[in-house]
C-alpha cells in the first residue's frame, strides 16, 4: 500500500482499504489451496524472464511473471493474478487469446528447461483459477484453447507477425489502426489477428472510479 496503494491510504479511504485487505486475504487462502492440491514445491513471485523466439536471436523479449509454480517431474505452471473480469480472462483461454501467457511460458522453458504444464488466470477477488490444461490443477476451471490451438502455435504466430511488422517499417509503412477495426488490417497467413487499440484514457478512467 504504501508503494503502490496510495489511493487507498487517503483520508476518508479506510473503509475502502479495509475491504482492499480483507479481498487480499481470501485471494490468498484460495491461491495456497489450488496450490496444495496441485501438489506444488515451490510458488515465485515476479520472476523475471528473458530470451527470445529461437535461442540467442533478435528480437530480446523479457517481462516479468506473476507468479511460476514449481511442479514434480520438472513441471511448472504461469499464472497471471487479476483483480477481476473472471469471464473476459476465461474467455481469453478459450479463444486462445493469450499471447502474454505463451510468451511468457516460451521464455521460462529456455532459461530453465521445465515443462511448462499450464498457463492460467487467478481471479484474486473471486479466488477462481483457470488453466489452460486439464491434470494440473484440480480445483482449476479448465478452459482448453479452441480449435486445437496450443502455445508453439501462438508463438509461431507472434515470431511470423514481428518479421511482417519488421519489414513493414523497413518499408517505411506504419498501420494506424483504429479502435473499431475488423480484420481488415490483419497480416499474411499465419500471423496474429490485428485489434484496435483502447481508448488512451481508459485505464485512466478505470483508476479513478470511473470519472467522465
């Protein structure tokens, strides 16, 4: 709170903090039980991750993880911890729309050779995970990618979507592409869908209660 909560901390906030705490705590208690009943070693937080899409090329990638659960057999499992929008993240698992994750778990297996068995979503104020495998986690809700979609698939996707945009400024071609576009900005085969962009000041507006 004092880092990063400030909000939370002003006069006048304490019934608001109060009810911050008290979500925090049964976030936990549910997080500790999925990750007993997974059998878990070891669970890390922030872990730092670097590497690329094939082993010591372009481009660097690197990010930081939520949370890597060590798992036996040299098994392990990303999980990205949210504060809410439970359907819009199991939805993102069933769509495969995940990309964050499948990097994220591509880069964990370079730098430290794991298996990962499972990426997945913690709802901190509803205590719910959803995983992208079934077997891991076996009070998770399970929400399998589409049409057979799996992680190497999204990063084959991700590495063919940099060398379209790589040559595309190479051209001197830059897409501006609006909020509301359908598909007509998308690439060649084989690459990622091209979205819209969100509203500059949304988070903005997010953060702050949703002011007009």
């Amino acid at each position: 709170l004092e880092q990063e909560g400030a909000v939370f901390l002003m006069l006048g906030s304490g019934m608001s903090r109060q009810r911050f705490l008290s979500t925090c705590k049964r976030g936990v208690a549910k997080l500790l039980a999925h990750l007993r009943s997974a059998g878990a070693l070891r669970a890390r937080a922030e872990v730092q991750v670097e590497g690329s899409f094939e082993p010591y090329t372009d481009p660097l990638l690197a990010g930081k993880v939520d949370l890597v659960v060590d798992l036996p057999d040299n098994r392990g499992a990303v999980l990205d911890c949210k504060w809410g929008s439970a359907k819009s993240h199991a939805d993102a698992l069933a769509k495969g729309d995940c990309l964050q994750l499948a990097l994220y778990a591509h880069l964990l297996q370079q730098m430290e050779g794991a298996s990962v068995a499972a990426v997945g979503y913690f709802i901190a104020t509803t205590g719910d995970l959803y995983v992208s495998a079934d077997g891991v986690f076996p009070q998770a809700r399970v929400r399998r990618p589409r049409d057979g979609l799996n992680l190497p698939d999204l990063i084959r996707q991700a590495r063919a979507t940099w060398d379209w945009r790589v040559g595309q400024l190479a051209g001197g071609e830059i897409a501006v592409v609006p909020e509301a576009a359908k598909g007509e900005f998308d690439g060649p085969d084989g690459t990622l869908p091209v979205k819209g962009g969100k509203s500059w000041d949304e988070e903005f507006l997010v953060t702050l209660g949703g002011w007009e």
